[in-house]
C-alpha cells in the first residue's frame, strides 16, 4: 500500500521509525515500491533460469516476436518513485539525489561509469537535467536496452523479430506533465479505450494512431509478420490496414541493411512512422532507442539484491 510505502521509505532514512525485524535482509533495488522480485526455482512450473539465459540456451518457444517499449519510459511513473526508493531521495530531482540514485542502482566502479555515460553536459537542453538524467537511466536499464539484448538472443535463433518504439505526440498531456511517451502511456492506443477523452482535451490523431497499433498488431498474430506484403493473400489479407499511415516496411531486427539493429519509431508526426537503424553514439535529445555505447554499459552491469537498510555509497 501508499501508506507502507511512506513507513518503509521513512524507517530506511530515520532511526525513529525503524524497518520493522519481521522484513527480509535482502530485497530489490526498486524496495519498498517494488520488494519482490522473480525466482529461479529450477521447476518446470517456475523458472529454470534466467529468461535472457533460457533464450540463449535454446530453451523458449520457437515463434516469431515483437519487443518494444516508450519512448520516454522512464518518465513520470519510473522517475518519481526515486523518491521512495532511494535513501535521501527528493521529489525534484537535483544533482546530489542523482548521485544517490545511481550509487543505489549500481555499485562502485559501474556507478561511475554510469555517471560519465549519462551528463549533464549531454542533457543541458532538458527541463530539468538530473531528472531526465534519472529517467533515460531508468528507461534503458528496465526497458529499451534490455529490449536490444533480448532482441539478439532472438535473432540468434533464426527467429522473426520486430523491434519498436512508441513515440506518438501526446500534446497538451505532454506539455502538461513533462512525461513525453511514459510507461503506459500507449494502453489507451493498444486496447482503444479513452481514445475520444484523448480527442477533447486536444491528443493528436488518437483514433489514427490506435488503427496503426491495431493493424501492425493484427497482421502479426494473423501472418507472424507485421509487413503487408507478407499479409496480402486473400486469406490472410487483415480487414481495413490498408492505410497509408501505416510503414511501407517493418524490417527485422537483424536485416542486413541495419547493421546494429532497427527499429520501428511509432509516430504520426514528422517523418511518421518509419523504421531507423540503432546507433553507436547518439545522445540527448536524439535518443528515441538509447545509444549502443549505453545499452552495452547495461549488458555488462549487475543489478544485484541487496539490503533494504543499506544506505547508498557517498
């Protein structure tokens, strides 16, 4: 509950309302928002390892996927639980709670390296700097380069796979918040719900941009492949996806044109939806798919338990 959260978030900063006995020594990172986390119990019903080390070893299902995430995942929902997470965390992120944030998510040499990756040189053109910081951090580590390194282990198998990025123009909600395209953000697109409150308060192309989702999606699970010129028999032409704002092609991941990698930016606005090759070292603010100088940082990180009483490195 809220109400844990804050006694938890206030016995790890104060000794006068101490962390009561009765919780575990060890927890994850994200401790009190999120104190669980998965466990390997070598049953078939459970986990036998890893899902990145299953995967690699050949043990997952041989099928086509899709693999994407937000734009701006790190935002707003991610970032402003630092506050709760964190030992001395604040709500308006500064350079000292930054430095916390990363000593806590990482340890030693690793955070370190984090802070030369992610400046504030590189982010002087955001609202505010530490916070953006704190969220594309949060963004590659839990979401996007994470997505990349799935993506490899798939393709290393000779398996279709398609990656994304949702970076549809939220508006006024966008301007309002400072959240860009946050965790979540495209539920209301992918399941078409809300879509004409979204319209009112002045969402661009909400109807527009739930169809592309819809018809990608459908082509996919119809003919295991979101192009159309893998749908078009007329068996297993999708109804209404012939649209123009659609992408002429969504190539795999691994095609030959790409590299790195490509992606698929998932937008109506600018160049509309197209796909892009991922990128050695590009920086902020063109980091719609984080750079691979960054997703290779998180590659070779461990992000381990530790304990809920632990206080952050100085």
């Amino acid at each position: 509950s809220f109400e844990q959260w804050g006694e938890d978030m206030v016995g790890r900063d104060t000794p006068l309302m101490p962390i009561p006995k009765d919780v575990p020594q060890h927890g994850s990172s994200l401790f009190p928002v999120m104190p669980y986390g998965p466990v390997i119990d070598k049953s078939q019903a459970g986990l036998m390892d890893t899902p990145i080390a299953l995967v690699s070893n050949g043990n997952a299902s041989k099928v086509p996927i899709i693999i994407g995430a937000n734009k701006n995942g790190g935002n707003l929902l991610l970032e402003s639980l630092t506050p709760f997470v964190v030992p001395g965390g604040k709500f308006s992120a500064n350079n000292k709670s930054l430095t916390r944030s990363i000593h806590w998510l990482v340890n030693g040499d690793d955070a370190r390296r984090a802070l030369n990756l992610y400046t504030e040189k590189e982010y002087q053109q955001a609202w505010n700097p530490d916070e953006q910081i704190i969220a594309d951090l949060l963004r590659d580590c839990v979401f996007q380069c994470s997505d990349r390194r799935m993506a490899r282990a798939w393709t290393l198998r000779g398996l279709p796979t398609f990656l994304y990025t949702f970076s549809f123009d939220l508006g006024p909600l966008d301007r309002l918040f400072h959240g860009g395209d946050f965790h979540a953000s495209e539920l209301p697109f992918v399941f078409k719900t809300y879509l004409s409150e979204l319209s009112l308060v002045g969402v661009p192309h909400p109807k527009r941009t739930s169809n592309i989702i819809s018809c990608l999606w459908a082509r996919f699970v119809h003919c295991h492949d979101p192009n159309l010129e893998q749908c078009k028999t007329e068996t297993s032409l999708v109804p209404g996806c012939e649209s123009s704002d659609l992408p002429s092609h969504w190539p795999r991941f691994d095609d030959d044109a790409y590299p790195n990698g490509a992606y698929l930016s998932m937008k109506i606005s600018g160049e509309g939806v197209q796909a892009h090759p991922l990128r050695a070292n590009n920086t902020y603010p063109d980091n719609e798919f984080p750079s691979g100088t960054k997703c290779d940082f998180w590659d070779s990180v461990n992000l381990s338990w530790h304990s809920p009483r632990q206080k952050p490195e100085k």
